[in-house]
C-alpha cells in the first residue's frame, strides 16, 4: 500500500480547538468490522455497547510538561519539545527532542529557558534530520558540588532533581500543533487515569472518561486493565516514505503488567472482548500477544500496524479520528478495513463530527 491510500478532505472548521464539557458528551461513531454498518450514538452509551465479561484496556501514560519555549543567545525565539530522557547524571539530564529553528540550532549551540536562578539550559550535543535532535539539559548556574556525609566532594543530593523542577515549572503541555490556543486547565490534555508520566502526547482516546463513567462500566460487570505505552516522536512524523512497508517506527516505551496480562487471557478464556482504548493500547497488546492470549513484560516496540497486519490480542477498538497519512490511521484501517475507515471518515465530515485531539469518538466492534 502506498501513502496517498490514506488521504481523506477534511474541513478546517472540523477540527476541534478545544475539549468538550464534559468528558463524556463527546459524539461515538459505532463501525462494524463485519458488515461496515455505522450508528451514531454519544460517548455516554460505550455503557450499553460494552457487554458484562468485556475487558477494557486503557493506557495509563501521562503527558510531561515537554514544550519549552526560550531564547538563544542572540535573542532568537527557540522552542523544543522533548520527547524522551536518555541519560541523567552530573546535575544533568539529556534529552531526545525536536527542536525549532533546526537550521539554527546546530551542535554546540544553547537555549536559555527562563531568568536568573530558576534557568534551564539546553546544550545542542547532536542534530538530525527533520528538527531531531539530542540536549542535554542543566540548571543555568552550571551544577552544584558540596561535601558528602563521609566528607568527600560530590553532587548536591538534589542536583538531578533540580533540572526535573525547573521542568515543570517551566515546560508546557505540547499541544497538537493544529490546536492554536492554550488550554485554561492543562489537566484537560490528561486522561482521569494518568499516572504513568513520560509521553509527548495524551493517548487522546482516552480523553472522554470521567471517573464516573469508568466507575459505571466495572459495576457493569467489564475488567478494567491498565497498561503503559509512553507516546513519542512518531506521533509528531509525518509518513515520509511512499510504500508503507518501507516506514520505520521510533521504538516507545512499554509496560503490560501482570495483573493486567491475566485480566486480559482470562477475558479470551471466557470469550469476552478485549477492547483497546486508543492506538497505543493496541501496540502494546499486540506487542505481548502469544498463544492466543498476551504476555506480561516491558521493553521498547517499534510495532507498525497497517493493512494486511494480523490482530491477535484485540477484539475492539475505541479511537479519535486521526490525521490523514497517519501511523494511527494506518492502524485504524488496518483493524476495521481501509474502505469501511474511509467511508466512516467522509460520513463523520458530512454529520458534523469533530476531529483529532479534541474530537468525538470512534468505536470498532
């Protein structure tokens, strides 16, 4: 398959610019795999669409205060989004991002966030292609040293933690860059259930629960698992290649624990349905899938799902609607079919849907 099979025309004023209130007023679009039939229905009814002996599966990540917006020496505006830490040490942390400008930012050269004491540092160490790029991050006044309890010199117990502070004091939610105003409440960018800290972007199906509702559909009778699938760069790349099979996923972090992995297995044994909420819920379970059932463990996945790819740990899927030319669309087509996703897509233009981060809602049963 080739790239341009994923395009779709959408109306700018579909895209939504800010969350609905509240979470779960959202509009579900309800697709069939097997016939291609479409129900329009709100998020509130996944309570009747989910049966007692289902097993919900969300993704607990939490989104980092990841977009720093600062200045480089000449007094030029530079922004960077990190999307993951690769090493920490010396009251330093480093950092794999994407910077702006990239033709500015080469190796050597620094960004200055914020004033005086409570500055941050960003230290260009490598640069790649497309604004990638690998900081390293310190406090402004360079680290500190003081004696140890057994009188020898070393870093201040709180060095490294110092750089995390100045993060979250400083950083920002990175919004999609198609959402141009700020959110008055950045928890809004986080689902009830984050804990997991680490993405660059919410898992944003996941958007729609109020804990209420959550609490509704386990007295239902549906298992609630939790995993973990910190979000990265691919999120934010486009699709550069024209043939499908030549892309090559960033490898994100994951973790199946093994109460979520028996919850899973035991659901398959009973004939229950796994249902995934949100593409990275389906990486991961697909990522641990073995013998009919999943396997607890944690490591980094590369999994690129599209069409023609196999599914044998999920059963449905609760998405947004996605970009076109998207990793996440791929999937989506990959799980219910490229024709049905599309025709599902130009429906949800034509009723007035709202798309991407902040948009409605699509369950595949």
């Amino acid at each position: 398959m080739r790239i341009e099979d994923f395009d779709y025309d959408l109306p700018e004023d579909r895209i939504a610019q800010t969350p609905l209130e509240p979470r779960d007023a959202s509009r579900l679009l309800v697709l069939s795999r097997t016939d291609g039939r479409i129900a329009h229905r709100t998020f509130r009814d996944l309570l009747e669409l989910l049966r007692p002996g289902d097993c919900l599966v969300l993704n607990d990540s939490r989104v980092l205060p990841a977009r720093l917006v600062g200045r480089r020496p000449g007094g030029g505006r530079a922004e960077v989004l990190l999307l993951r830490r690769s090493a920490t040490g010396g009251g330093a942390e480093v950092w794999e991002a994407l910077v702006r400008p990239a033709r500015r930012l080469r190796p050597g050269a620094s960004v200055l966030f914020g004033e005086g004491d409570g500055a941050l540092t960003a230290t260009v160490l490598e640069r790649g292609k497309g604004g990638e790029a690998v900081l390293r991050l310190s406090p402004a006044g360079g680290t500190a040293s003081a004696q140890s309890a057994d009188g020898t010199a070393g870093e201040t117990s709180d060095a490294a933690g110092r750089v995390d502070r100045l993060l979250r004091r400083l950083g920002r939610a990175p919004l999609p860059p198609y959402i141009r105003a700020p959110l008055a409440d950045p928890e809004r960018y986080q689902t009830v259930y984050a804990c997991e800290e680490g993405s660059a972007a919410a898992p944003t199906a996941g958007l729609h629960f109020t804990p209420e509702l959550l609490a509704a559909i386990q007295d239902r009778g549906v298992a609630v698992a939790r995993l973990t699938l910190h979000v990265g760069l691919d999120t934010f790349r486009p699709v550069q290649v024209e043939r499908l099979a030549d892309h090559r996923m960033h490898a994100e972090f994951y973790r199946l624990p093994e109460e979520a992995a028996a919850l899973v297995n035991a659901t398959r044994a009973r004939g229950g349905r796994v249902v995934a909420v949100g593409t990275t819920a389906v990486r991961v379970l697909e990522t641990c899938a073995a013998g009919g059932g999943v396997r607890a463990g944690e490591g980094w996945t590369d999994l690129f799902i599209f069409p023609g790819y196999r599914f044998q740990a999920v059963d449905a899927l609760l998405t947004n609607f996605h970009l076109p030319r998207s990793t996440l669309l791929m999937l989506v087509a990959a799980f219910a079919g490229r024709e049905a996703v599309l025709a599902a897509y130009e429906e949800a233009v034509r009723e007035g849907y709202r798309f991407y981060s902040f948009g409605d809602a699509m369950l595949i049963l």
